[in-house]
C-alpha cells in the first residue's frame, strides 16, 4: 500500500528530500572535492608510498623487493640515528624553552599600542621573511674564522684575544644553530603570541587591577591561563618544527663537527641519497612521523 500526502498537508517521513536539499548536497561536495584531491595527491598518496617503500628494499636503481620488516628491525643498529636522536631531542628542548620565552617576551613588549610601536613589530618579524637556508648562508658568512665580521669585531672591542670556533666544537655549533633559529623565527612566534594577547578581553585586566593584583599576578593569572591556546598552538609548531630541523643544520654545520649536529631527518637524507637505501631511509621516515603524531597528541591533550 502507498502512503500520499496527507490532507494536512505533511509529507511521510520516509519520502524524499526536496530537490533543493540535494542541490546544497551536491554543491557542498563540489566545494570540498578541491581540497580533498591536494590532500589525497599531496598527503595520502605520498604517505601510502612511503610506508609501502618501508616494507621493502628499495635500491635507487633496481627492482624493489619485499623485506618487511628488516629495514624497521635494523633502526636500532644504526649509530648514527641513535646519536641524532638523543641530539635532535637536546636541540628541540632547548631551542623550544629558549624560542618560547623571547617570543613572549617580544609579543608582551609590543603589546600595547602605542606610537612606533608598529616599527618594532614590522623589525622584530623581519627575520621571518628570510628564507632559511639564506638565513643559514647568512650566519654562516658572519660567523666564519677566516673572512666573517663577528670575531674581528668582538677582537677589536677588547672581548676576545682570539677568534672563536662559532662551528668548530659541537657546543658551539649547537649554540650558533639556536641562535640562528631564535633569530629567524622569535618574529614569526611573537605574531602569533601577539594575536592570543589581544583577543584577551581588556576589561579582565581592568577588573585584576581594580583588585590590587601587581603586574607579576595579572601576568601569571590572566595572561598565561587565557593564553594557553595560542601557546599550545605555538608549541606544536615549535616542537615539530624542531624535530623535522634539516635546512640548518646542513646548510650551516653540515652535521658537523664529527657528525655531532646530525638530526634524524639529516640520517633519513643521508640514508636515501649517499647509501641509496630509500627503503631504510622510508622506515625512518614511518618512525619519525609516528612518533610526531603521539607527541602532538599528548600536548594538545595536556595543553588543552
């Protein structure tokens, strides 16, 4: 038996929608079907590849042949990504502290509106629109023992006697990259930090003060607390960012001195263009990511 339309008026439930609820469907899909095809060309497919490239060995030139799961099991026999662990986690902790800090502390300096106040903020992001491996050029121009700036002019002001080894010892050359990092990207995190503070409601202040809270107790109750989501999201960039540096360190140490500033992702390039093991080299690649997706996860967890 068929049901019609009731002398009220009411369609069934279960007839179809209006043909204009099918329409907004249809374009709906239209408008994301873009997107979804950059992500699935330029995400999905490469992720697919690689962890297939991970389950076999993979020359360069050659047939590739199914060896699962030798290169994941020869990780731990590999020296050289061992150390660049230990090492790129030393250089994402401290790089991440140090970054964090002087951003905040220029996004608090440039807070307030004032009258030049927009200069600073144009100088201090300045950094940000170099180019990182230029960036890495440039350090390592001004830096140089033989015809850098830096140690005849610290020699002339009486602060060294002689020239400093800016690349020459794994401390230094840690502490230069650091510099640099900090130098490139304060600007970019402090705009970040800058748009957090002013969505900050400034009646919340007023009312802290009108209540006798000092600057320290505003800065630690107020501003911290409602800043937490624009610091979770600065942190996540930070800290992958960090895990994934490559351009400065090869550009500007080359891993060195004796491989002591190699980070995994310079392992993961050397293991896939100077030994031609892209399958090892994808393995890696698996690894790295699988461990950025849980340490992202537990941060936005415990940052939310």
């Amino acid at each position: 038996m068929t049901l019609t339309i009731t002398r009220s008026g009411r369609r069934p439930a279960h007839s179809a929608p209006p043909a204009r609820w099918r329409s907004r469907k249809v374009q709906g899909w239209l408008y994301a079907a873009p997107t979804a095809v950059i992500v699935g060309v330029l995400f999905i497919a490469p992720l697919v590849l690689v962890v297939w490239m991970s389950l076999n060995r993979w020359p360069l030139l050659g047939q590739a042949t199914f060896n699962a799961p030798e290169n994941y099991t020869k990780i731990a026999d590999n020296p050289l990504f061992v150390d660049a662990v230990f090492f790129t986690l030393k250089y994402t902790a401290i790089t991440t502290v140090l970054l964090s800090a002087v951003a905040l502390g220029l996004a608090l300096l440039v807070q307030d509106r004032k009258p030049g106040i927009g200069f600073f903020r144009t100088a201090f992001f300045l950094p940000g629109a170099v180019g990182f491996a230029a960036a890495g050029l440039l350090f390592y121009g001004m830096l140089n023992n033989d015809f850098g700036p830096i140690d005849p002019m610290l020699q002339s002001l009486g602060i060294t006697d002689e020239p400093i080894k800016w690349i020459g010892t794994p401390n230094m050359a840690l502490f230069s990259t650091i510099t640099l990092v900090i130098w490139r990207f304060a600007g970019f995190n402090m705009l970040i930090l800058l748009t957090g503070l002013q969505a900050i409601p400034t009646e919340v202040y007023e009312a802290a003060r009108s209540d006798g809270a000092n600057r320290w107790q505003v800065f630690t109750k107020i501003t911290l607390p409602l800043l937490r989501p624009t610091l979770a999201l600065m942190l996540i960039l930070s800290v992958t960012g960090s895990l994934l540096a490559f351009d400065q360190f090869f550009v500007f140490t080359n891993g060195g001195p004796d491989n002591s500033t190699v980070s995994m992702v310079m392992v993961i390039y050397r293991e896939a263009f100077f030994r031609f093991n892209l399958g090892g080299a994808a393995a890696l690649s698996v690894v790295l990511l699988v461990a950025l997706v849980g340490l992202n996860t537990l941060m936005m967890r415990r940052l939310r």
